[in-house]
C-alpha cells in the first residue's frame, strides 16, 4: 500500500506557532548573551580607546587576555540567535504584507547580515587577543582596529532592516487585529536614524563620535537592544494573535 500522509490538524499549526515563539526568544537571548559575554566578560565597556597608542592597546588585551577570549567566544555563540529572532520577525510581517511582498524579505537579509556583522567583529576581536602576550603591539592595534570597523562601518545592513521593519506597519492590511502597533514604524525609524552617526566615527579618535563615544556607542548601541527588546515582546504578541485565529 502507498503511504499515506495525515492531514495537517490543529497539533501541526499549533507545533508551528510554537516553533515561531521558539525562534522569537532569540532577541531577548541574542541580547543578554551579547551583553554578557561583550561588555562583562570580555571588558568591553569602556572599550579600549580609539585614540589609544599600539602599546596602550596591547596592554590593554594582555590585561584581559583571558576575559575577551571567552567573552569573544561567548559573542559568536550568540550571534546566530539575532538571525532566529529576525526569522521569526519575517514571518510575521510576511502575514501582514502577503508573500507577494519583499520588505519582510529585506528585513530577514539585514537581519543575517547584522548577525554575519556581531560574528566578524568578534572574530577580529579574538583574534587581536590570540598570543597577546608574546604578539607585537602594532598587530594588536590593527586587529582592535578591524573589528571596531567591522562593528560601526557596516552599520546600514542594520538600519535597513529596521527601516524595512519600520514601513511595513505604516501600510494597512484589513486585519480587525493588528500584528502590531503603528508606532513602531516611528520608533523603528527614530532607531534607524541614530545609526547614521557612526559613520563619522573614522574622523574623530576621541569625543562623542569616536568608536567609545557618547552617541556612537552608548546612544546608537542602546537604541539597537532597546528595540530587539521592545519588538521582541511584540512580535511574541502578534504570534499569540495568529495562533489564535488560525488553530486549524
């Protein structure tokens, strides 16, 4: 006899509202676990500074050798877990905008791409680290200084994800629920907007808008984890709606 295949209950759609919920705790994850492992165990706040001499540097990462491996270990563990968190997020935009629509995909681009970014800068960062005792100071310095590139310089993946995040709840869907509120596009917005200033970090070694600065790191940082956050709680409300009108 051919096999046959049970049909789709509501056990399934409730396994694959599940599986979203899953996937959507990675934000909060993503953030506890980055900020942990970068700026308590590995000493990243403050950071070594963007106007520090090599040997300043080096002394710096022999200090803490040990901290920012792990630590850095730690920031590659979590790091894919922004990019489940951003899955999650696509699926639910995708209800909202129908499967026609492209911005729920540029939303999950940015999202593995800032997820490929977190990797990269940690991997400089761990590197610079390696034999930190016995490498030469200057060699220490460039790596410190890639991956503080790597963090800030490739910040637009980042902002357009939450600009596409931000335009899609500005469009009206004929729900009776919506997934989420309008004013999360004007939030998102506003948080996309605070990235902009980091590109002038490579023009200013000290003051606010150097690498360890008041506005490109304490200010465009924390705008970034307030809205994996805030979006976090309500993307799990909106998978909550979802599983509510579609049990079957």
């Amino acid at each position: 006899h051919a096999p046959t295949t049970a049909p789709a209950g509501p056990a399934a759609h409730g396994e694959s509202f599940r599986a979203w919920k899953l996937l959507a705790w990675g934000g909060p994850i993503y953030c506890l676990g980055e900020l942990a492992s970068w700026a308590g165990i590995a000493h990243f706040i403050p950071p070594p500074r963007e106007s520090w001499s090599a040997a300043h540097v080096a002394a710096f990462y022999r200090q803490h050798e040990v901290g920012i491996r792990l630590g850095m270990e730690g920031v590659l563990i979590f790091a894919l877990f922004y990019f489940t968190f951003s899955l999650a997020l696509a699926r639910v935009m995708e209800r909202h905008e129908g499967s026609a629509g492209f911005m729920h995909r540029v939303q999950l681009m940015g999202g593995l791409v800032s997820a490929l970014i977190t990797m990269g800068c940690a991997v400089a960062w761990l590197t610079a680290s390696l034999r930190a005792g016995t490498q030469d100071a200057r060699n220490i310095q460039m790596m410190n200084d890639l991956g503080w590139m790597i963090f800030d310089m490739t910040v637009m993946a980042t902002l357009l994800q939450f600009v596409a995040f931000g335009v899609i709840w500005l469009r009206r869907s004929g729900r009776t629920t919506a997934l989420m509120p309008r004013w999360m596009s004007y939030f998102s917005f506003w948080c996309a907007a605070s990235f902009v200033s980091v590109y002038l970090m490579p023009s200013f070694h000290t003051g606010p808008f150097s690498w360890q600065g008041l506005i490109t790191l304490y200010i465009a940082l924390g705008l970034f984890f307030v809205w994996i956050v805030v979006v976090s709680v309500y993307l799990l409300r909106a998978i909550g709606i979802l599983a509510f009108e579609d049990p079957d």
